[in-house]
C-alpha cells in the first residue's frame, strides 16, 4: 500500500537542500459500524498543504506549546482524521 501511495502521489514527494521538515505519511484503515450503516476505509496521508481543508471543523488544531508558529491543520494526522470525519459525517 506504500508503494501504491507513493507512486499515486510522486508529484507531491520532493526533497532538497534547504528542506527543514522531513515529509511524514499517516495511514488509517476502519470497519466502522454506525445504526446499520457500514463505512469502510483506508488512506494515507501527506503532511503538508494540499489544497484541501475541511469542510465542516469537525476538529480544532491547538498549537504546539514550543512552537506557537506551526500550523497543525497541515499536520497529516489531523488531515487524516479531518477526513475520517467527514466520511463518517455523510
């Protein structure tokens, strides 16, 4: 599934010298049962803007306590549960 990831998203991966962050890949997969409905899913996600935000906040990003500078909306795990709730949402 890496693989697949990766080579779906190539355009997004770079790396060059002046890279201060490295690039971080979360990855979620559930069987989520809600009053006889069945949502079922799997995704990664690339830290980082990409040009998606959230619909409806679902979520609220809280700053980091040694860095009030970084925006953790860009964080791929609050991307990816962001999306996990509006899947489960619909």
């Amino acid at each position: 599934l890496a693989l697949k990831y990766h080579q779906q998203n190539l355009h997004k991966w770079f790396r060059g010298e002046n890279l201060l962050h490295q690039r971080v890949v979360s990855y979620a997969e559930l069987d989520l049962s809600i009053q006889h409905q069945v949502l079922q899913y799997a995704s990664y996600q690339q830290n980082g803007y990409d040009d998606w935000r959230p619909k409806k906040e679902f979520l609220s990003a809280t700053c980091l306590p040694c860095h009030a500078l970084v925006d953790r909306s860009l964080c791929s795990e609050f991307q990816l549960l962001s999306k996990i709730c509006e899947e489960v949402a619909q």
